[in-house]
C-alpha cells in the first residue's frame, strides 16, 4: 500500500494532543479528527461524563468499538488528515505515528491554565488544582492502561510503537508543530 497522508498523535492528557493535531491540520491543510471528541459525544449522548465512560468501558468495550470503527472507517476512505487519541496509531496503523509526553506536573499546568474547552469541561473531571488533576489523570491512565491491554494486548504509552516521540515538556509548541512536519515529510 502506497503511503497515505495520515498523522496520529498520541500521548497522556495534558500533552497538547489535540493542539499540536489542529495546528498540524491548518499548516498540512488536512482535516482533523479526535478520538477524544468522539468519546465526549457518546458520553454526552448516553448522559454520562468521561470518567464514567471509561468504568464502563473496563468490561464492556462497545464504545471503544465505536470509536475504532470510526477511526479505521477514516483511515480507509480517506486521507490527508490528522488524527489524535489513544489508539489512532493502531487502528490506522499505516500513519505516521507520533507520541507526544510532557511531565506530569507541567501537563496540570497547561490544562488547568490554559484555555478551556468547554466539552472536555463537561465530560472530564480534571479537578481544580494541579495536584487534583495529576491524581484524577493518574488515576484514569491506569484504569486506562488495563484496558487497553485487556482489549488489544498492547498500550498506547509504550513509545516503541512511534515512528516519532517528542518531550514537550521544555518546548515551544511551534517549536513541536515545526519538528513534526519536518520529521513527516522525510517519512513519506
């Protein structure tokens, strides 16, 4: 299969997953996609936040399969965009797979300082101070972790299924968008 213009960016809450997507999405002039966005919507469908989503999804993975099809349906039929969530490098593993990870508390800071997203608002409790939001995401990544390795035998946190993985943690976040690009194009 010849290669498909595809970018999956993956990586803890707090990284600048869906930031780093939408900037590469306006400079390639690709579309975006979130994995994360489709789970908030199902969440809010079914009238539950994010949290309990994903208790629900330790035994039963119907929404994960939702969301996989989703994103294996967009991988197959078409091409230039941007995907962010957990498991995109998987689903569509074809794309050029990049894992983005920043320190924990330096993550807190960002979300809890930066701009809101009122969806994320609606759907997560990400707490109101830094130390409450590194215990509830702490906490989210383990029952997370189980998950995915309960259902698809692997876990998205293990940075050798990335053809790039990037610390944000000290970087300028064009700095970051720049690096992807140039790292991409010599991929295609």
């Amino acid at each position: 299969m010849d290669k498909k213009h595809i970018i999956t960016i993956t990586g803890k809450p707090g990284t600048g997953k869906s930031s780093t997507a939408k900037a590469l999405s306006e400079r390639l002039g690709y579309e975006r996609y979130s994995s994360g966005d489709f789970m908030r919507q199902l969440a809010l469908e079914r009238g539950r936040d994010i949290a309990q989503n994903s208790a629900i999804t330790m035994n039963d993975r119907t929404l994960d399969d939702i969301v996989d099809s989703r994103q294996r349906e967009f991988g197959e039929t078409k091409d230039n965009f941007v995907m962010d969530g957990r498991m995109g490098w998987f689903v569509i593993p074809y794309s050029f797979k990049v894992y983005l990870k920043t320190d924990s508390r330096v993550s807190a800071e960002r979300v809890l300082n930066g701009e809101k997203n009122p969806q994320r608002q609606a759907t997560e409790n990400i707490g109101h101070t830094i130390d409450e939001y590194m215990e509830n995401v702490a906490a989210r990544m383990r029952s997370d972790e189980d998950r995915y390795l309960k259902f698809y035998g692997v876990t998205p946190f293990d940075e050798k299924h990335y053809d790039l993985v990037i610390d944000n943690t000290a970087m300028g976040f064009d700095q970051v968008v720049d690096m992807i690009i140039e790292v991409y194009r010599k991929w295609l």
